[in-house]
C-alpha cells in the first residue's frame, strides 16, 4: 500500500484516503471484505461503488485514469513492457523473500517471543539472491529499474527493500548498486517517501535485528 500512496500523492490523483487499523482487525470486518474479499490493503472505491483490489492492478488503473507525467507509466509499448516485467517478477522475484526475512523477524518473534536464528540465515539466502538478481538484470545499465527515469516499478520494488533497512539489513556492504537505486527512489519521492515509512521506521527499529550473524559467507 505504501508504494500506491506514495504515487498518488505525488502525482495529485483524485482520490480521499482512508487509514485501515490492521492491527485493530480493521480489515478482517465484513464491511471491508465486502470492498476486499481477501481482507487485505489496499483497496479502491470509486464512487459508483466499484472496487479493486491488489496494489499493483490499481496503480495501474489510476495511471490510466488520472493525468501523470509519462515517465511513471510509459506510453510506449516497449517502455511499459519493462515496467509491466519488473512488476511481474516484483512478486516473486523480490516481494517474497523480502516479506519472508522481515516477518521472521517481527512478526514471528511477536508471536513466540523469539527469533529463530537459522530460519533467518536460510531465508536471507534467497533474499540475496534476490537483490543479485535486482542488479543483474534491472540495475545494471540503467539507474532505475525500468528505464532511465523512474517509475512505478521503482516504487513497489523499493518500498520492499525499504522495510528490511528499516530493520538493520544494511544492502549496502553487499548490493552497491541496489543501495544506491534505493537512495535515488527515496530522494526522488520525498518528502512522501518519509512521510508514508514513518510508522514503518519506528516498527522496524523496534525490531532490529543483527543480519551480519546470519550472512553467507
């Protein structure tokens, strides 16, 4: 949600914000699941009562809606391919093992009252992997993941990466070139960037964690 937010208030899109408490079971109401079946955030409503769900298809749709500079989401075909492909593989590729180390490392330890170490150092080998892959193939030759310039894809992709550093995973010892993209997305965005991580930044620093003692040699 966060990387949706942030677009739109850049770009100044029509629309009225509405904070969801997770952590009052907002989102599991059924007045909510009526909006979203899955019980998750984000969602859109528009005002004849449709609704979207997932992020990512409703970025897009608001791109193709509202009035925003072409750099965000590119007419030309072969400039959106590349953001539509960073988005694809966003899910898997980059979304997956970032969520994995940072719920072991929170939400899991809210849960038992501990963090298990060796669960964390697998999980952090296919996280990676995962930002080697980010530089091979999106950083390479390029200072934004899907063009020159940046745009959605930037977003999703560096809001994942965001809440690892915001727990203590420091990408630059490792990813130089991920370290200084995610550096770019941020000074580009703000002051939005800070204002939507805020409760993420003070969450993360509650639950900081040592990744030097679980990295591969």
């Amino acid at each position: 949600a966060r990387a949706l937010v942030i677009l739109s208030r850049i770009n100044k899109f029509q629309v009225t914000e509405k904070q969801i408490e997770l952590f009052k079971g907002q989102h599991k109401t059924e007045e909510y699941k009526n909006i979203n079946p899955f019980s998750l955030v984000p969602a859109l409503v528009c005002e004849d009562g449709w609704s979207l769900t997932e992020s990512v298809a409703i970025g897009r749709y608001l791109c193709s809606t509202q009035k925003l500079e072409d750099r965000w989401y590119p007419a030309d075909p072969r400039a959106r391919a590349r953001v539509d492909q960073f988005l694809s593989w966003h899910h898997t590729g980059l979304r997956a093992p970032c969520i994995a180390v940072f719920i072991a490392i929170t939400f899991t330890k809210m849960a038992t009252g501990s963090v298990d170490d060796a669960d964390v150092k697998e999980k952090v080998k296919a996280l990676e992997k995962a930002l080697s892959m980010l530089e091979e193939c999106f950083l390479k030759d390029r200072p934004f993941v899907a063009t020159n310039e940046i745009s959605i894809a930037d977003l999703w992709g560096a809001c994942e990466v965001h809440q690892l550093t915001a727990a203590g995973y420091d990408i630059s010892k490792r990813h130089s070139l991920a370290a200084a993209w995610l550096s770019r997305v941020q000074q580009a965005t703000q002051p939005h960037f800070d204002d939507v991580s805020a409760f993420l930044k003070q969450f993360g620093s509650e639950h900081a964690y040592d990744f030097e003692k679980v990295m591969p040699e």
